[in-house]
C-alpha cells in the first residue's frame, strides 16, 4: 500500500519539474555553463601511434598522376601490385563507378563491350551491370584470356623500347583492354607504327605508356578464361 501511495506523488512531482525546465524565462539561464571557452578541443595522436611509417616509405615516389597513389599516410597505397593495376585502369574507364555506361554502351567499372563479354561467358549485359562481383570475375577472366593470345609477343617485346615506351607485361594487358589484343600485337609487331585509339582519343601507346611496370603475375594465361559466379 506504501508503494502505491508513492507512486501516486512521484509522477505528478516529475510533471511539474518538466513543464518548469520547459517555461523557465531564457534570462534565467547561465549560458556560461555551457560555454567550450578556454577548452582544449584540438586532440591530435602522432602518425607513429597511427601507423607503421615504414609501411608507407615507397608512398614519397609516387606519381601523382595516379589517384591510387598517394603521398598521404591515410590513404592506402597499392603500389604496382594487381590491385593497383586494376584500381587504376578502372579508374581510368569509368572513375571506378561498377554503374557507368558510357556514350557508345561499354558497361561497368571497367567499360566491357557487349562482345567481349560473350567471349568470356557473359550474355546478359543488364544482369553484368548490376553485378559487382561479375563485374571483377570478368576483369580477372579477360586479362587471362589476353594474356594467353599475347604471350608471345609478351615474352618477345617485355623490356624492349618502342616509342620511347618501355614495354611491359601490364602495359600490354592494359592497351588490350583498350584496344583488343589484335591492336597490340599490330602495334608491337609494327614498332608503334600502327597505333589504333578508341573514340575517346586514348591510344594503344597511351595505356601501353601509362600502365607500364605493374605486377600482373597473378593472372593467369587462359585461352577459355570464363567469368563463372
């Protein structure tokens, strides 16, 4: 019965102290007990705390051209492995966007033709477009299948100059991105002679020049590379 009786006062009391807080005159309130004056609000940790300097020393080398490349310790840094290689031409097909559809219908974060799709597998370009994980399978599979057409000239022209463009294994894949790998056979067999550009005004010895020196050891030569979910 205690009980009861003093639950009938508390609610009532905790009514009255609300509407008091709420019509309490505004002349009343000391805003200076709400003031950061004085405070030291600037928190900073050192980068050593943050991370592992030595983890980022090859980042002062980079070029700027680049944007997975940066100088900035907070950024992660790819360097010239497979992902770099992928991040980058990715980035320069579509700024990286898995929904892009250019003004001649290439598709995805990497710009695939209708065509090249079927090639390694793919027969609904819809389905591919909205498809992130196929999208990267298919990346993967049609650098094994470029490399494989390629591997010849690979292994003849890697480390050669031709138009003051050191030739490499990702300069290649890359330009077959771009072009096909017929164009870059042409343009190899041709010493740059024959260097054929898309609409956009990106040549075989652009992407050949641009994407020079990454690692791409970890695809595959693949004459029926497919893209399979």
């Amino acid at each position: 019965m205690i009980k009861k009786v003093g639950n009938y006062f508390v609610v009532p009391l905790a009514i009255c102290a609300t509407l008091f807080m709420a019509i309490k005159p505004s002349s009343s309130l000391n805003y200076s007990d709400y003031s950061t004056d004085g405070l030291e609000l600037d928190y900073t940790i050192s980068k050593d705390l943050a991370f592992n300097n030595q983890h980022f020393e090859t980042a002062n080398s980079v070029e700027l051209s680049n944007p997975f490349q940066s100088t900035h310790p907070y950024f992660p840094y790819l360097g010239k492995s497979y992902i770099g290689f992928k991040e980058a031409l990715a980035f320069k097909e579509s700024r990286g966007n898995y929904f892009s559809v250019n003004t001649l219908g290439y598709l995805g974060k990497y710009q695939f033709g209708a065509e090249t799709l079927k090639m390694i597998g793919i027969h609904n370009p819809t389905q591919f477009l909205y498809n992130p994980e196929l999208q990267e399978k298919a990346f993967l599979a049609n650098a094994e299948r470029n490399k494989w057409i390629l591997r010849k000239d690979i292994k003849r022209f890697a480390g050669k100059t031709i138009n003051g463009v050191l030739v490499t294994e990702s300069g290649i894949l890359a330009a077959a991105h771009l072009a096909g790998p017929g164009s870059v056979k042409k343009f190899l067999r041709s010493y740059g002679s024959h260097n054929v550009s898309d609409a956009y005004g990106s040549s075989v010895h652009y992407y050949m020049k641009k994407f020079s020196g990454y690692d791409t050891s970890f695809i595959e030569a693949d004459r029926k590379a497919k893209a399979v979910m």
